[in-house]
C-alpha cells in the first residue's frame, strides 16, 4: 500500500488579506505560515516518509523544507504540482471579486467544458497536470508514505479524483493553510482516508 500524505502550504499575507494567490505569485510563509510548518514537521515525525515533494512556489517549498528536515530527506521540485494559473486575477482581493474563486471557476459548467480564467487556466487542466503527477508518484514509489506539499486547487481536484467527483462541485469543498489530507493506494482501490485534517495547528490559532 503507498500512502500519499497531501499537504497544503502554510499561511502567507496574501492568505490572510484574502487575495487570490494563484501559480504566478511567489508569496512566503508569513509568522503563522511558518508556526504551521513547524506543527507539521512535528505532526509526521512519526511517519516513516520515503520522500518529500514540493510544488516548485516558495510557500509549498518552505513548508516541505521543515517537513523533510526531520527525515534527513531532500525535497523533490515537482512543476505540476504548482497552484493553478489564474492570470488577470493574481492578486485581485477576494472582497473585491465579491465571490470565491472556486465559483468563478466553474460559472456556465453545466453540461460543458470548464472555463479557463481570462490569462488562466481551467480546473480540467489543473487537475490532469496533479493527478498525472500523483499517480507517477505512487508508481515510482510502491509500498510506503510520501508526502506532497502543494497548494489549495492541486489538492482539491486531487481529491475530486479520488472521489469520482465532477469538478463543479469542488465549491461544497474547503481546505485549510497547514492542513493533511491523505490517500491511500493498493491493489483494490485508491481512498481518501483523511481529509483537512487541522488538529496539529492548534497552538498556531491562539
């Protein structure tokens, strides 16, 4: 059995300040970003971790670096698993869209193709970039625990994978900054056996 600890970076400013942070911004960790990586590292500790990868975005690859450090593990750059494009919505704030991003990504979906954001790209592709990937993983890896340190929409059209679930309805879903999700994959079927997983942060919400 490969399990796939799924992991989403830590907070940043463009986080707090509800912008929308999308493949072209390279924001960092902030103060509780880098509390939430730390409360991480210490919650797999205890794994047995055969390797760490990171989308190739400062926030992910932070967040990985304090992960794999208690593995004596290097982190592994993978391009694909990078936030989706968003183009002329990189750093447009969340109040002045008036509405989630995930809404706009499936607006006029019924019974068509997803709609690339203007500059952008479509959930469709960011899903088939991550899942590829995922799968590669699994593959290259076999039995044991990797973890993947990626981002907001990367994990959440994962999970849609997983779940058989039509992306319109990736808006019923939210993640948090710092939390776990994992997946579980042997001969019979591929599970989703936790999902946002937050209790290890606790310390960092005071």
């Amino acid at each position: 059995m490969t399990k796939v600890i799924l992991v989403r970076h830590g907070e940043t400013e463009w986080n707090r300040l509800r912008r929308i942070q999308g493949g072209n911004s390279d924001t960092q960790l902030n103060h509780r970003g880098r509390q939430q990586a730390e409360s991480l590292a210490l919650r797999l500790k205890q794994e047995e971790i055969q390797a760490v990868y990171s989308s190739p975005l400062q926030r992910a690859w932070d967040t990985a670096r304090v992960i794999a450090g208690y593995h004596q593990l290097p982190v592994e750059i993978e391009l694909s698993l990078r936030e989706i494009e968003v183009g002329e919505l990189e750093g447009v704030s969340i109040a002045e869209v008036g509405k989630h991003l995930s809404q706009l990504l499936i607006r006029h979906s019924q019974g068509g193709e997803l709609p690339k954001l203007p500059g952008g790209e479509s959930l469709t592709g960011v899903q088939q970039r991550v899942w590829s990937t995922i799968q590669r993983l699994v593959n290259r890896h076999g039995d044991g625990a990797l973890v993947v340190v990626s981002h907001y929409f990367s994990i959440l059209t994962t999970v849609c994978s997983v779940l058989n679930l039509p992306l319109p309805q990736i808006d019923r879903l939210r993640l948090n900054p710092g939390s776990i999700s994992i997946l579980t994959f042997d001969e019979q079927a591929t599970r989703l056996t936790l999902f946002n997983d937050t209790c290890h942060l606790a310390s960092t919400e005071q």
